[in-house]
C-alpha cells in the first residue's frame, strides 16, 4: 500500500477540492501540479502534458463538434421550434388523464435527437409545461420527474455532446457510439411512456386530462399541425445524424451542418435576430470554455495520477474485488453509479473513464470484433450517467427545474418525483449489460 500514498492523496485532494467550491478546471490542473512537486517528478514531463493538450484537445478535429452542436441546441432553442412542437403534442393528448406529461416525454425525445443539450431541455420543458400542468393539478412529483427525465434524454440519445468527448477520451468512432446510442434511448423514452400510462390509468387523479381553457389555441386539423411543427426538427435530425449513418459526413461535418441548418430553420420561420444570434454566439462559447476547461485540467491531472501508478492501484482494487469480467463490469457501473451524486458528467468522462476503460478491454465478453466492448462499455456508461443528472445532492436536472418551479413546489416532490424514473433507468442498464445487442446490433458490432 505504501507505493500507492501518492495515488491515494490525490484522490483526497480531489474529493477536498470539488467540495470546496473551486472551479473544477483549476482544482484538477492545480492538484496535478502540485503532485508533480511532491512526487518528484522531472519537470520536463509537464512539457509533454502541455504537448498533450495542444494536440490532443486545442488542435483535436473531433472537438471541434462540441461548440457546434452546442450551438445547434441553442438556436434550436431560441427559434422556438420545440416550444411550437410541444403545443401541437399538448392538443393531440389534452383529452386524456397523463397527456401532458406524455406530451413532455415525446417532444423530450425529439428534442434530444436534434440538440443533445440537457439543461436548455429542462429548462424549455419546464417552463412550457409545469405551469399548465400545475393549474390542471397534476401531482408535483410525476410532474417533476416526467419534465427532468425527458429533459436528461439529451445525454443518451446523439447527438449527444457527452458521447463526442467519450469517442474522443476512449479512442472509438463516434459514429459507432451515435448508432450504438440510438435504440437504448429510445428505450427509455418508451419506458417512461409505459410507466405514466400505468400510473394515470391507475391513478387518474394525479394527472387529469387538460381544462379546455387551458387548451392551446390551434388552426386547422390536427395532423397537419403535428406534421407541420415536426418537420423542422426531423429535417435537421436526419440531416445530421443521417449523414453519419449513412457515411456521407464525420461526426465534426455532421455538426457543421446542423449548426447551418438550425440557422436556416430559425430563419425560414421568422425567428433568427441578430440578438438571438449573438447571444446564441455568447452561451455556446461559455459552455465549450467550460468543457475544454475540464478538459485542460482532466488531461494534467489524469498524466501526473498515472505516472505515480494510480491508475495500476485503481486496477488492483477492482481486480481484488471482482474476478470475473461481469463482476469487474458490475463493480465499475455501480462506482461510476455513486459517484455520479457528487460528480458532474463532465468529470467522470475525462478522470474517471480512461482508467476504467482499460481494465474493461483486457477482459472477454465474448465478442467477436475488437474494440466492440469499449463502444459497448461507453453507451452502458452514458446510461448509467443520465441519473446522475437526477439523483440528489447534486443532480443538476432537479436545480434546473427547482431553478424555474413555482414557490410552492419544493425540492421534496422533485425528490419523490425522480425516484421511479432513476429505477426505470437502472432497468434499462441492466437490460442492455445482459442483452449487449440493445446496443450493438445498429452499429453492426453484435
């Protein structure tokens, strides 16, 4: 245990820092060069960190997706093509007990496909939907755990901005990871319209059908305003994630071209302003300063942990606890489970991820392609981490929606309101580690 103090100490003072309220860039770049001083190490390998860095994250093709999808979401957001979209569902459902919230899943699912951004779909969902679900009584705690669940979607389902920095960190095809993603999300999304139809069928009071004056106002047939509020964000998903699965674009062009066609949208509809483009313009640089922030502090403290063998004693306590690979997968999921209630996607993705994943690729899981367990093992990751935006103290999903709900609601039904979800989204892990072909089949690596 002595040779493993080092390694140890700075998982402590990474734990010590993340709660003391420090930036998380900077406590991860600041233990790991204050590490490096104490272990001793020569200080030319800091130069080939900052070598790293330039090449591996400032210079990196494939980062280059993140502020563009990033800024897809936005314009998305801002052009109000969801909010119009979430209408024209409300009126297809208002007649029956749970259909807001079935509204809320649905526009969730579609959103998630054309954004990939979490808090901007919470928000969008939360501030169109709870007020009319609250006036229409619905119980606080479905209320909340249908707009977080849903809103959460957007790490799952690509393009997800999380699996771009996964591909990137673990070395895989994003492509693959975007086609290995799309059916387990989808999944879910059916797991929680099953679970509110049980509940309001059941239990019809807590979501009542919708009062006809809290109906949206609408202008001819029903299916023509559906199909015409769905064909803006259809067009675009196929347009970015079509182009990947059929070959035609990498993941960085696809990219491109959503960020072009969120513009055009957002034009042909009347809704591109100048101030909306800048500030579109203003929030995505903010979020990727954020992201290559991490990522600059993740790669420093990541180097020096390895170098004093961190991530050899990380490898010893798994294998001293699990023998099997099941068990070693088992044991990971459920580490990476506990730590996502302290810890954002963000981290995990960049510190935790690259030394899990090489004891997960010298294991046998009986497949027949190499590499095939790593796409696997990320997708089971992005699963494992939708609850992390939901579960409590740090759950960033509750805060958004706290951040917008009325008074009266407090964190106590949010709390309540999660809890069946956060158990349909372990379901849905556990069904995808003992039937891999949920995942592999579409990229074809079952």
């Amino acid at each position: 245990m002595g040779e493993f103090l080092l390694p140890l100490a700075m998982i402590a003072a990474l734990i010590a820092g993340i709660f003391s309220g420090y930036p998380v860039m900077l406590v991860l770049a600041g233990i790991g060069i204050v590490f490096t001083y104490i272990g001793d190490v020569p200080m030319v390998f800091l130069n080939t960190v900052s070598a790293r860095i330039f090449t591996g994250t400032l210079t990196n093709w494939l980062m280059l997706a993140v502020p563009l999808f990033v800024f897809m979401g936005l314009m998305l957001e801002k052009s109000e093509i969801a909010r119009n979209l979430l209408l024209s569902i409300e009126r297809m459902f208002a007649g029956r007990p749970g259909g807001l919230a079935l509204a809320v899943t649905l526009v969730g699912t579609i959103m998630a496909a054309a954004t990939g951004i979490v808090g901007a779909s919470i928000v969008m969902l939360g501030v169109m939907a709870l007020p009319v679900m609250l006036r229409n009584n619905y119980s606080m705690s479905l209320a909340a755990g249908t707009i977080c669940s849903s809103g959460t979607l957007g790490i799952l389902i690509p393009p997800s901005i999380m699996l771009v920095l996964v591909g990137d960190i673990l070395s895989i095809s994003v492509g693959d990871l975007f086609m290995a993603a799309v059916f387990p999300g989808l999944l879910l999304a059916g797991f929680y319209v099953v679970y509110i139809l049980v509940v309001t069928t059941i239990w019809p009071e807590t979501a009542p059908p919708v009062r006809p004056e809290d109906r949206p106002p609408h202008d001819g047939p029903l299916w023509a305003e559906v199909a015409r509020n769905l064909l803006a964000p259809l067009f675009l998903i196929i347009c970015v994630l079509g182009s990947i699965i059929a070959g035609i674009a990498t993941p960085t062009e696809a990219a491109a071209i959503g960020a072009l066609g969120s513009m055009l949208l957002a034009l042909v509809i009347g809704k591109l302003t100048m101030a909306k483009f800048i500030e579109c313009l203003r929030e995505t640089t903010l979020t990727t300063a954020m992201i290559l922030g991490v990522a600059v502090g993740a790669t420093v403290f990541s180097a020096v942990f390895k170098r004093l063998e961190g991530d050899t004693m990380i490898a010893e306590a798994v294998f001293s606890v699990a023998s099997g690979p099941y068990e070693t997968l088992f044991l990971i999921m459920a580490l990476i489970f506990v730590l996502g209630f302290f810890l954002e996607w963000i981290e995990i993705s960049f510190v935790v991820l690259p030394l899990f994943a090489p004891i997960i690729a010298t294991l046998d899981y009986g497949f027949a392609q190499s590499g095939t367990a790593l796409v696997w093992f990320a997708v089971l990751v992005a699963v494992n981490l939708q609850t992390s935006f939901l579960t409590p103290p740090f759950g960033y999903a509750l805060f958004y929606l706290r951040g917008i709900a009325p008074p009266e609601m407090g964190i106590g039904p949010i709390y309540r309101g999660i809890i069946p979800f956060v158990l349909i989204q372990l379901v849905g892990l556990l069904l995808c580690i003992f039937f891999p072909q949920i995942v592999l089949w579409m990229p074809g690596l079952d």
